[in-house]
C-alpha cells in the first residue's frame, strides 16, 4: 500500500535523483543554460522568449530539415492570431520519422490475439518508397489531401507516412462511423485518393463496410482511386474513380522514399472534432507546430528516449493516433494495436503486449482504468511491468481514486501523467514531467511553451477557484484555419470570439498553489445549480466509484429560474433501487458537497458516446429539453438517446 504519510500529503509518487539527472528535460536545461529545478524558473523563460525556447526543441530534438534564422515574429498588434513560426524553415514529417538505424525494430503490429508482427526501419522505409511510389501514380502532390478509412494497422502508417512524404494532407476516420459520420467528416475536404479498411475485427466480431465505402465514394466528387486493404475488394465503383488493393498500390521497385520538404506552417493533418452540434469542425494542423509540439511533449515532459517502446490505445480518428506516430520522430518504437482493449477471454490483452515486447510509456483512458478495477483485475500480479517507466492518461479527467488504484495496483514505480489538451491544438496544455512529483487528482504542471492560464467570468487570473482555461500567447500548434468556406472566421469564433486576443480552450480549471491544475470538465457542460459552478467530473468521480455502477452521465434540468443535476446510471442488474439512490447521494454529499447531490436518478440502459469514446452530456440534455440532436452521425450509439427523449415522463428517486 502506498505509505501513509505520502498519502497524507497528497503525493503518491516522487522522482528519484537519479532518475532528475537522467531525464530529457534535465538535459534540456543544461542545453539551454537554465535549471529544471525549480521547473518554473524554466516555465517562465519558455514563455517569456518563444522564440528561443522553440529554436532550442528544435536543437534538442534534432529536427531534420532548414531551420531558418528566425524563430518567431509576433503578430502585428500583439494577440495569438496572425504570429508566424520558423518562417524560413523546411522539413517533412516522414523525413523525421523514418530516422534511426535501419536494423532496429520502429513498429510493433498487434492485434486481439497478440503481438503479430515487428517491422524494422529498413522495412518501414521501403513500404513507405513503395506506398510513396503508388500514390504518386495515382496523380497524389504536395496539397492534395489522402484519406483514411482505416484501422490502427501497419497499412495506415504507411499511407499516413507515404502521404506526409509528398508534402500531401492526410485525414482518417476509424470504419465504425458509419457512411454519414465519415462523408460529415472526410466528405468536406475532398480527398483525391481513399485507402479502406473494407474487413476488420473487433472483440472478435467481423465487420463488412463495404456499403459505406461505395456510398461514400459516390458522394466525393473530386476521389479519383480508392485503395481497397483487403485483396478481394468487390466493390462496384462509380465511373472515374479507380479501385485497386494494396499490394496494387505497393508494387513498385523502389525502397527508399524521398521527402518533399515544405514550409514550418505546409498542411499536415486535418482532425475532426466530435461534431455533436453540427457539422465536425475540419482542423487544419502544420507540419512544423505538429512535429515540434510532440517532440517536445514526448522527450521533454514523458520522457521518451532512443529505444523506448511507446503505446496509447487509440483509433485513427483520434488525435492521439498522429501523436503516438510522431513518437517515431524521438526514435521510440510504436505499438500499432487494432482491436478490443479488453475482452472477456483475455482482459489483460494490452498489458500482455506490454510484457511481451517491454513497453516503456503505455496511454490509455481513465474508461479503460475504470473497466479493469471494476472487473477486479490486478495488473502488476498479472504481469512483468518491470520495463515500464511512465503511464499516461487522456481523454477525460482522471479522478483521485484511480491514482491510488495505479499505484497499488499496477506499479508502485512509475510516472503517471494525466494530461489534457485536445484535438484543437494536437497535444497538451498541460502534463507532467519526470521532475514533478505526482500529486493525486492533479495536472502535475503546464506544459513548457504553453502560457496557460485560469479566468474568471471577468477576465482576472484566479488562483484555487474553479474558471476557464486559456492560453494568452501564440505557440507553433495553433491551427492553420478550419477547412472550407469561412474556415478563418469559424475558427476565430471557436476560440477567440469570447476574449479578444486569448485562446478560450472551454474547459473548467482549477490552478493550485503548487502551479498544478484540475480539470473539472468541459464549460459546455457545466453545471449550474443555484448559481454554483460544477463540472460534471466532479460527481463522476464519486459515482462511477460504486461497484455497482457500470457507466454513468449527468447533466441539468432547467426548473423555473434555476436548474437541477440529474443523474442517469447503468448497472449490472438494469435497475436502481432506493439502497443504491441512497448510496449515490451520500457519497456524493460526503466526497464532493450537497451542491453535487443529484436532485433526480434514474436507471438506463446505455450512455451515448462519440466514435472516439467520449460521453456526449450535451446531446442527453438536448433531446430530454425536447430539442434536436444535430449531429447523431458522430455517435457510437445513437439509438440509446430513444430512451433518455422519455426520460422527462419518467419517475425519478
């Protein structure tokens, strides 16, 4: 068990001397002439001058391509908007991430039944010559965008690379969105070329998308090919469109890839966000701000060196699918796992893998955490984890509970970061780092680069208060626009609209006097009784950890002038008695304050959820006030939200 009196500070890990001195960012800091500890003397200046900080990453990292005499020149009239990075630079993502010795093993291809192959660089190189080669014959240039339809698998890499090599735009859905999710998403940049995942499996069931890939590409007007990833495509396609599979497109005589080196600001990515109030915003992200931003997220704040093995259970539609690839660029070696995280057979399948092949640096969700506690299974008994040196979680807050069940649980040893960002700006505003201490239920620090602050509604920096987290300088990973019409002026009225010349990011905070934070959820969704900001990750905490409860989602009612929480939970037996209600409120009253208690609970059979796994308590509060969901296309589950459209006419305990 963790030692009391750590606990009754709050820390449930320290760094050791030895592993400060070894560290990246204690490297760094001997680079850049300032100490890591105290960490915000090294904050201040990375803030305080941009410019070198970044110029300095960019040395650390050893960025392969032009550099350029200039940094950073602000914008005119001060602001974030209009400020230009590296403006003399060029360089390639592919040429950065196919780097290293050839003989050493980049990519480990895994799927429910295990580890099924490793890929050495030399392999990799020539798949991507080869990818490169296919795509240049289908009429594939520098701007020309590429979609995926794709799982996490060997092919999607190579086509993400051999895309990125030709100074071309790459965009990707996961194949269980569904034929209206992927034209709302992929359908408004107009892709020349698709490459499908036409069969996949997942929790060992098979799925056929072959009618959402005809529809699709009869809805694309400017698809010239589609790549078909399964050798017998059967597809019918339309007239111009060209249809081969992917030993087609690879067959070329050619291993090694040249790289088109394009502008710091070129178009790189465009990532989708959730998109359930309309249309998903198209996000336009940079070669430069993507590779420089995860470089320095990946060896400064997690650590990651030469050798190491780096994991996060993703889709391909999630931004942390680009961020696990860049980990390439730190010459890490990728875990590219398609499937299940946990099946009923094999509920350990990931941590497996990670014994298996020495996973260093394993992400995941504070749902996939949840589901392992709940179904009792002990990690750390389970498994040599003796390689693993940091844990990384995303996606939604992670609570205090769960700091204290990783550290029981699974190992006592390790840096545990929870870090939160988003799609927005493809990394993170803040993390931790292997100098920080891990404090339960906290953020360990803000992110080097990143100005990060907390406003109240007024505009005033607040410090131990709940208010909104904004970022009040330019940094490399700021979009390029929203594509499509408008794209700049939706893109300012998404996060700069509410204070002129500051990134609005939309989440509730909180910063300690320890310069941690607390994130409390998004402000879209917070709740408001009696005047009283709550963020849903407030009761979520407390809820979700009854042993009875499977999932749960919370939102406001509105009631005369006011608004009142209600509670809607799913449980092994499909019902909630008045035990359980009384369970609920007590230790909710009890570990959060009666503002949280939950004035209505009722039982239900599903939570709605985006395709990349993130609970939707805007669509619930939608259609229980009678409203129209906009967007149902980007929902895992859209039927379920039948039930919640009746749930005003149902009784409540």
């Amino acid at each position: 068990m963790i030692d009391q009196q750590v606990r009754d500070n709050n820390i449930v890990w320290q760094p050791s001397e030895q592993r400060v001195s070894e560290s990246n960012i204690k490297k760094f800091s001997e680079q850049v002439g300032i100490p890591a500890v105290p960490y915000d003397r090294l904050y201040s200046w990375s803030i305080a001058k941009p410019g070198d900080f970044w110029s300095a990453v960019w040395d650390f990292a050893g960025i392969i391509g032009e550099k350029g005499e200039i940094a950073f020149v602000p914008a005119e009239g001060g602001g974030m908007l209009g400020a230009k990075w590296f403006p003399e630079a060029s360089l390639n993502l592919a040429e950065n991430v196919l780097r290293g010795d050839a003989s050493r093993v980049a990519v480990y291809v895994a799927n429910e039944q295990g580890v099924q192959r490793k890929v050495k660089m030399a392999e990799l190189r020539s798949l991507v010559a080869k990818a490169q080669a296919g795509l240049r014959k289908l009429g594939v240039t520098q701007g020309d965008r590429v979609a995926g339809i794709v799982t996490n698998g060997l092919e999607s890499l190579v086509s993400l690379l051999a895309t990125s090599s030709l100074g071309a735009v790459w965009s990707s859905c996961s194949p269980d969105f569904g034929a209206k999710g992927i034209i709302d998403r992929i359908g408004q940049v107009g892709p020349k070329v698709i490459i499908a995942s036409l069969d996949y499996q997942y929790n060992g069931k098979q799925f056929n998308i072959r009618e959402n890939i005809m529809a699709i590409s009869d809805e694309l007007k400017n698809l010239s090919a589609v790549v078909s990833l399964s050798e017998i495509p059967e597809l019918d396609m339309g007239v111009g469109t060209q249809l081969l599979t992917w030993s087609e497109l690879l067959a070329h005589d050619v291993d090694v890839p040249t790289f088109t080196r394009v502008p710091f600001h070129h178009p790189l990515y465009i990532l989708y966000t959730s998109g359930t109030t309309g249309l998903p915003k198209c996000i336009v992200h940079s070669v430069g701000g993507v590779l420089l931003q995860h470089v320095k997220e990946h060896q400064l704040h997690c650590d990651v060196k030469q050798g190491d093995v780096l994991s996060w259970y993703t889709s391909t539609a999630w931004m942390m699918y680009p961020w696990l690839i860049s980990g390439l660029a730190s010459e890490a070696s990728i875990l590219l796992y398609d499937g299940s995280p946990i099946q009923k057979e094999r509920i350990g399948i990931l941590w497996e893998i990670a014994e298996e092949i020495g996973i260093t640096h394993f992400g995941i969700s504070p749902k996939y955490l949840d589901t392992l506690e709940k179904y009792g299974y002990e990690v750390g008994k389970n498994h040599d984890l003796s390689k693993l040196q940091v844990m990384m979680s995303s996606g939604a807050p992670l609570i205090s509970e769960q700091y204290d069940w990783i550290y029981n649980t699974i190992k006592k040893d390790v840096l545990l970061e929870s870090i939160s960002g988003g799609t927005e700006i493809i990394g993170c505003f803040v993390m931790g780092s292997p100098v920080h201490p891990v404090f339960r239920g906290e953020n360990a620090c803000k992110a080097l680069g990143m100005a990060v602050d907390i406003f109240d509604e007024h505009g005033n920096s607040v410090l131990g208060k709940k208010g909104e987290l904004v970022c009040t300088q330019s940094f490399p990973s700021m979009p390029l626009t929203f594509w499509g019409d408008g794209g700049d002026e939706r893109y300012f009225n998404a996060y700069f609209a509410k204070r002129e010349g500051i990134w609005t990011h939309g989440d509730l905070a909180e910063q300690t006097t320890r310069d941690s934070l607390i994130i409390y959820g998004r402000t879209d969704t917070v709740l408001n009784p009696g005047g009283v900001r709550i963020g849903t990750a407030e009761i979520y905490r407390v809820v979700e950890q009854i042993p009875q409860i499977k999932d749960s989602i919370v939102f406001g009612f509105p009631i005369e002038n006011d608004e009142e929480i209600v509670l809607c939970v799913v449980t092994e037996n499909g019902d909630v008695d008045k035990a359980l209600v009384e369970q609920i409120r007590r230790n909710v009253r009890k570990k959060a304050s009666p503002r949280h208690v939950p004035r209505r609970i009722y039982a239900v059979k599903e939570v709605p959820y985006t395709n990349n796994g993130k609970k939707v308590e805007g669509a619930v509060r939608s259609i229980v006030r009678g409203q129209e969901v906009k967007n149902k296309a980007s929902l895992r589950n859209p039927e379920c939200l039948r039930e919640y459209a009746a749930l005003a006419d149902r009784s409540y305990i």
